[in-house]
C-alpha cells in the first residue's frame, strides 16, 4: 500500500470501503461537522434546497435511482452520514443542474508528451477551505479509486484516479436554459466505476440530458489525453496534441453559456502563459499575474465565490499514474503512485 510522503495538516484523509451505502455512510460521518458548521447557513445551500425546486429534484432521483441505483444508494448513506433529510442531500448533489451558475470552479491543464500531465486546481467556496478531504474507498464489485471530496457531496466531481489507471479531472460549465434528466454528479460518479478510457467515453457520450462538466480523461499505458464537454445533452470530445488549459466554459460544444470574467480571463491567460513557452504545470496554475483575475484564486472577495483549494498534478508513467496533492499555504504534499 502507498504512503503518503508528507501529511498536510489541513487536508483530511479518509479509507472506507464496503457497499456503496456502507461508502456514503462514511463520506457522510467524515463530512458533517463542515457541513453543518460551514454550508448550511450559506446562501447557495438555502437555494439550492428551497421548496420549490422539489419536483425537479424527484424526478432527477427517479432517474438516478432507475440508470444508476447503486449511486442512489450513496446518496441514502451520505444523508445518514449527515444526519439531513434524504431530499435535502439529493438536492445539494444536483446543485449543478437546477442552477446555471454555482461556485464550483476549476482550471486544468494538459501537457501531453510521453509522458503525459494533468494537473488541477480545484477551486470551490472559500468557507469550505480547510474543510476538504481526499477519500481512498474500495466501493464493492468496482475499482478502487483516490479522489478529493467535499463535505456533504458524493465523489468523482473534482479530481480522481482509479485503480482502472483512469485519471479524471473536472470542471464546471455554466450552461443555459438546460432541462436535466440525469445530475451530472451522479454521471461523473459513475465515471469512476468505468474499466477504462473507451468505457468512460462511452458513458459521456450517451448521457442524458444534466448540467454542464468538463472532463479531462486519460488512462495509464495510453499516451491520448481527452478533452471532453458534456451538458444539455450535447458532447464534445477532443484529443490533446499540445498543451491546453481549460477553465470554466466550453471551447468547442456549441450550446448557450454564461462565461464570467474570472473563467475568460484565467483562460486568457493560461494560453498566454503556454504560448510563452511556460511548461511548468504547477508553475502555470498557481499564477497569479496577467491583467485580469488570477489562474490561482485565494481572494476572499472572488466575483464568483470560489477559491483555490487543492493543486493535484497526475504524471502518467509506464509504471502507473503517480501523483501529488497540495493545498495552499502549506509546503506539505502528500503524494504516491495509483490509488493504493
């Protein structure tokens, strides 16, 4: 088994496996204290899990529940966990696909090669900084996967790696006039269960309509990184030749979206950066120059209510995906090679 080089002090770490009830359970119990000291008095969770979005949220979980009823059941563990209502949790976990716009950031950047890099900032409410966690979990029957999590959500929608040697990384698209069928967490948790890139591309691909997700998908032992936008029933798919970078609105899927400065501009100039020559990737995510607002977000004050709070980088070796986890104001990494 992986040990973890160095130890942040702020980033949590939690080994569960077991049913996926028995997983929820876990990530729940890890979770509840942030939750309810940080998160439910905020204004997102009060919209998020006002009445009226209630028949919505039914019919996401008729569906979840119908498609992908072993992610239904994480969820029923995850509201035990936290000691909330079921509905409440559902909600919260379809927040993507009943608002266009909610804090849910992130910056990805591919460097592909021989061996190919994907590396991520992760950025999400500034309250919760601190209060997040990397999660190794053994779910029964399917692959063992290392991922970031935040409290009180269901695994797979920030940054992971499967025992697959699947490595995905995600950002949000803020799409417009979407009608969900299926919450795009519950997609990007099923991404995890995949048993490699063809599967998950075929996943993406035939997904029903939800709200907007930028994947970047690659596997171990394959040299092509994906570019993938998935959302309002449309997909796009690209393979990397060249470095790119991808923020918080799409590229190449041609669908109505709402674009904030922050995303145009940490977009701005990642391309800037790469055209420059920089190919650092931890260099270029934790930038914060350029005329706009920053690749690297640690600014209580964010237009769009989002901060930086891990930096991973995956290296994709013949050996397996070795990678390393950061979070800000701390010189400690923790760090190994596959999920363990």
């Amino acid at each position: 088994m992986m040990i973890p080089e160095v130890t942040p002090s702020r980033l949590g770490w939690l080994e569960a496996g077991g049913s996926h009830r028995e997983l929820g359970l876990a990530l729940g119990r890890q979770g509840r204290r942030a939750v309810y000291e940080r998160l439910l008095a905020t204004r997102l969770w009060q919209d998020v899990t006002a009445a009226h979005h209630a028949p919505l949220v039914r019919r996401l979980l008729a569906t979840t529940t119908e498609r992908l009823p072993w992610v239904a059941e994480e969820l029923e563990g995850l509201a035990e966990g936290l000691g909330l209502p079921f509905e409440t949790v559902v909600a919260w976990n379809c927040r993507g696909d009943l608002l266009a716009s909610v804090p849910d950031g992130c910056t990805t950047l591919v460097l592909p090669g021989e061996v190919p890099q994907v590396a991520h900032n992760e950025d999400g409410l500034p309250c919760l900084d601190g209060a997040c966690f990397l999660a190794r979990l053994r779910p029964v029957g399917q692959p063992a996967f290392l991922t970031f999590c935040y409290p009180g959500s269901l695994p797979g929608h920030t940054f992971s790696l499967t025992a697959a040697g699947l490595v995905v990384t995600i950002n949000n698209l803020r799409l417009l006039g979407v009608s969900p069928e299926l919450p795009r967490m519950v997609l990007s948790r099923a991404l995890l269960a995949q048993p490699d890139l063809a599967a998950a591309l075929a996943l993406l691909e035939a997904a029903p309509s939800g709200g907007g997700f930028h994947y970047t998908l690659a596997q171990t032992g394959h040299a092509e990184v994906l570019s993938v936008e998935v959302g309002g029933g449309g997909f796009s798919c690209r393979t990397l030749a060249a470095p790119a970078l991808h923020a918080n609105h799409c590229l190449n899927l041609d669908l109505p979206q709402a674009i904030t400065v922050s995303s145009a501009d940490r977009q701005r100039q990642g391309d800037a950066l790469i055209a420059g020559g920089e190919r650092d990737p931890l260099t270029l995510l934790r930038d914060t120059g350029g005329p706009g607002l920053p690749i690297y977000r640690r600014e209580l004050d964010d237009p769009d209510e989002e901060n930086t709070l891990a930096t991973a980088l995956f290296c994709l070796t013949p050996e397996g995906a070795a990678w390393q986890v950061s979070v800000p104001g701390e010189a400690g990494v923790r760090r190994g090679i596959g999920p363990g």
